[in-house]
C-alpha cells in the first residue's frame, strides 16, 4: 500500500571526521521532504554548480539534534550559535553529502 500522507520532514544521520582527528562525530538532521521536482531541480542545480552548499542547506536542512556547544550544552537550530555550526567544516559539505545520500537510499528501498 502506497499512502500519500507524509511528513513534512525526516530524520536522517550525518557522520564526518573533522580535519586532524581520526575520531568519527555525528549528528541528527532534519531535512524537509521535498517534492520529485523540487528534488530533481536542486539535484540539477547542484550538478551544473549553480547552487552553493550553504544554499543547499538553507533549503533542505530544518533542524538538528545531538549538536552541542564545548560545554555540552545544546545548540539550536537556528539561534546565532548555529552560524558557527554551519562554518565547522566539513559539516557542510557532509550534511549535503547525507541529504543526497538519504535520497539514494530511499530509491534502493523501494
């Protein structure tokens, strides 16, 4: 059976090594459920190069979990702190990376 009624948005894991470390650091996106067109649209966007990372983000990425400040406090999605989230690489090319990879993965689901 195929239901229409969907999230809006999903969760999805996002794993990457920060430069120097060998040590694997994670965390839980929430990414807005596109349509086909949006999909195939950015993915399009994407490939030619006229659309940044940060751009990308902007438009899939709607929340987070598990991301903490250096004393363990949370660190909201969308508060002044997320700035220097989104500018710890490669946090932003790895969350884009896992935004297309959940796409692949629902594809080989199905």
């Amino acid at each position: 059976m195929f239901k229409i009624a969907v999230t809006p948005t999903y969760a999805w894991p996002v794993r990457f090594t920060l430069p120097g470390s060998s040590t694997t650091v994670s965390y839980e996106a929430q990414f807005a459920r596109l349509t086909q067109d949006e999909i195939d649209e950015l993915g399009d966007r994407a490939a030619k190069g006229d659309v940044t990372d940060r751009q990308i983000l902007d438009r899939v990425l709607v929340g987070w979990s598990k991301i903490v400040d250096e004393s363990g406090e949370p660190i909201a999605f969308g508060s002044s702190a997320a700035d220097v989230v989104f500018n710890t690489y490669p946090f932003t090319p790895a969350t884009v990376k896992a935004f297309f990879d959940s796409l692949k993965d629902a594809k080989a689901k199905n």
